[in-house]
C-alpha cells in the first residue's frame, strides 16, 4: 500500500478563516464584528502501521489582520498521543523542517480497529488553550483489487465495438463496518498544452484554464452508504474526472467517523438564509480542524490521445 498524505490535508488558511466566521445566528458576518475566539488549529491524520508525523498545530486569526504565516505555528504547543488501549502516552516532537510535530519512537504502533487521542495545550495571546480528539482506525480489509479493475491505459472516450464509451474501473473490497471512502484524482501530466480542449463536455478558453488549472488538475470524489458486508465494490472512473492527457494518479481513502464529517461539511459553513454554522469536527475544547484515521490505497492509469 502506497503512502499518500498531501491530497488529504486541507488548507491551514481554509481552518483558520472558516474559525472566525462560525457564528450561529446572527444573518451577516461582517469584519470587525466580535467574533473571533482564539483556537488551536489541529491538521493530523494517522494511518495503519505508519509513522506518526505531519500533525499540524497552527492557530487562528482575525479576518482583518496579515499574519505572518510563521506566526501562526505553535512549535511550542505540547502534543500527545495516547494509545486508548493501554493508556500509554507518547509526547511528540516538533521537525522545523516540516513543520508538523511526530513520533520519531519505535514502539507507537498505529493498528487498524484501535482507537488513539490527541491532546494539544498551547498558550495564544496570554491565555492556555487546550483541545483533544479521540480517533478509531477503521478495521482491515479495505484493499483496491487490481486485478478486477480496469485501469493501465485508454484513448480519450474511447469506443467498445459496440460503439460505447468504455470507462477505467477501480474494484475494492470495504472494510468491515466502513462505509465512507473518499476518492482522489491528480493528473500527474498536467499542463496547458496537455489539456483536452476537444473534450466531449464543456468549450474551455486558455484564459480561464489558466484562472481555474487547479480545479482541473484535482478532483475529489466521495462514496458514501456503502454495505459493509460485500465482498466488492465497483467505482467507474467519469470522464468528466479527467481534463487531460496522460498519466493520473487515483487514492482510495477509508476514512473512520471524524474524517466522514468533517470531509461531508467543512466547505459548507454557511446556510441559504446567510447564517454561518461549525462543520462538525469533533474536536474537544479549544480546537478546530481535523483529527482522524484512514486507511488508503493507490492505483495509476493512463489517458492516451
């Protein structure tokens, strides 16, 4: 299984503008209301039988203020993992390089179907700001078959003698009790020149290819509602996920109960009527942002002309 964390980590300046306008009830959000709270901004994810790294603690801002991005991380923050399971705790460590705070140990060992806390305590602005999150890996059995899918290379829509479009599949079997798996997409090729202007969906210009080429490069897809108990699932690859020729690369995450929730709401913060409400991030205390487990895999295919 093929390690893959960066498509899964959501923006630091998405948490920490989103924190400053969760604010039930009242119809407009306006800068210079009082609304902002400190927070502590988690970002960390752990995965099955992997080093525990990369777990982010930053904090918020007001809306009207540019702070200096370095200002925001709290290298300083106290950072433990607690294995649920014996109660043992593991403290981490800060890597100026990247960042993010990890386990740099051999005896934390992340296992599937066991559940594992994180506390932060940090001082922001005077004040000590504490938050934890308890997160369940999701059970084993969660495995893309390669073997049952259709993948390696295909021409753009290409036709089966019966002249219909044929698609890339991806078969996997679920994990048991999982039901939620998200889906990445990333052509690992793209450019402006290997662009599909003459694809079967939408007259696209060069100028707003330009404004909008990240929107194209990346998609994200989700399952959700997925029975458990079969012995394979079947996800068809849409053409509309793919804007360009060449190589892509596709990652199946089975995420656990706080990555389903956060996944599903942390873009929609505001309602038709203009209130603001919180994703549901399942963060105790004086946190936002995400903790949580996924377990995921990795398969290529190919976009020929």
């Amino acid at each position: 299984m093929k390690r893959t964390r960066k498509n899964i980590f959501f923006s630091i300046a998405f948490i920490t503008f989103a924190s400053t306008v969760f604010s039930c009830g009242e119809g407009v959000v306006e800068i210079g209301q009082n609304t902002y709270l400190p927070k502590i901004v988690i970002e960390g994810y752990l995965f099955p039988n992997q080093k525990v790294e990369n777990i982010r603690i930053t904090r918020n801002f007001p809306l009207n203020t540019r702070p200096d991005l370095k200002s925001l991380i709290l290298s300083n923050a106290s950072v433990i993992i607690t294995d649920l399971q014996n109660n043992r705790k593991y403290p981490l460590t800060y890597n100026l390089q990247k960042l993010s705070f990890e386990y740099n140990g051999v005896d934390l060992i992340i296992d599937f179907n066991k559940s594992y806390r994180l506390d932060v305590t940090a001082d922001i602005e005077g004040k000590k700001l504490s938050a934890g999150s308890i997160t369940t890996v999701p059970k084993q059995g969660f495995k893309i078959l390669r073997n049952e899918s259709i993948l390696d290379s295909m021409k753009y829509r290409e036709r089966d003698a019966d002249g219909n479009v044929k698609q890339f599949k991806v078969a996997f079997t679920p994990s048991l009790d999982n039901s939620f798996y998200s889906i990445s997409i990333v052509a690992l090729d793209a450019t402006i020149e290997s662009f599909i202007y003459d694809n079967a969906y939408f007259e696209i210009k060069l100028d707003d290819l330009k404004k909008q080429f990240d929107r194209y490069k990346y998609q994200s897809k989700w399952l959700q509602n997925v029975k458990s108990d079969e012995s394979k699932i079947n996800y068809n690859i849409e053409w509309l996920d793919t804007w360009f020729y060449g190589s892509y690369r596709l990652v199946i995450y089975a995420g656990d109960e706080n990555y389903r929730l956060f996944f599903l709401t942390y873009r929609n913060v505001q309602e038709f009527d203009g209130n603001f409400h919180e994703p549901r991030i399942n963060i105790e205390g004086d946190g936002i942002g995400v903790f949580c487990s996924v377990v995921p895999d990795t398969v290529y295919f190919k976009v020929l002309k």
